[in-house]
C-alpha cells in the first residue's frame, strides 16, 4: 500500500492508519484526514478493492494496522494522522 501510495501520489495507508486508529469511527477519521465522510467512505471501497483488504475483519485490521506501522518504521512513508488538537 505504502509503495502504491508514492508511486501513484495515492494516500491510502494513512487513510488506512487514520480509520484504524479512529476504531471504526468514519467522522473521527474524516476529521483528521481533513476530508469530508464520503470522500473517506470513497477512499475506504478503493482500499477493499485494490488491495482486497477488509477493514470489518478484526484479523485484517490487526494484521494492515502491525504492516503499515512497520512500513512506517522502516522508511517513515506512512505518517499518523494527526490527533485532534495536536499541532
């Protein structure tokens, strides 16, 4: 996901990183992603269909949410969404 990102000038890991993180919450992730719900909803189906990842599976979610991380610490691509409040 990571290298589609920097090839493509996509953003899906950290819209991945930022529904994860938000625990399911597509306001709370659209509102640190600074997106309006839809474009992250829109955002979210292309992730399941090019990347066959099902974010409703708890398995799948562990498993994207430990590979992105360690995709961010190993080349630092994937960056957090930034915390409410948080510069």
């Amino acid at each position: 996901m990571s290298a589609h990102d920097r090839v493509q000038g996509s953003d899906y890991a950290n819209t991945t990183i930022a529904r994860l993180d938000a625990t399911g919450s597509i306001a709370s992730a659209a509102a640190r992603l600074k997106l309006h719900p839809n474009t992250l909803r829109h955002r979210l189906r292309r992730i399941r269909e090019l990347f066959h990842l099902e974010l409703d599976d708890p398995d799948e979610r562990l498993a994207a949410w430990l590979e992105l991380r360690r995709a961010a610490a190993a080349d630092g691509s994937v960056r957090r969404a930034a915390e409410p409040g948080r510069g």
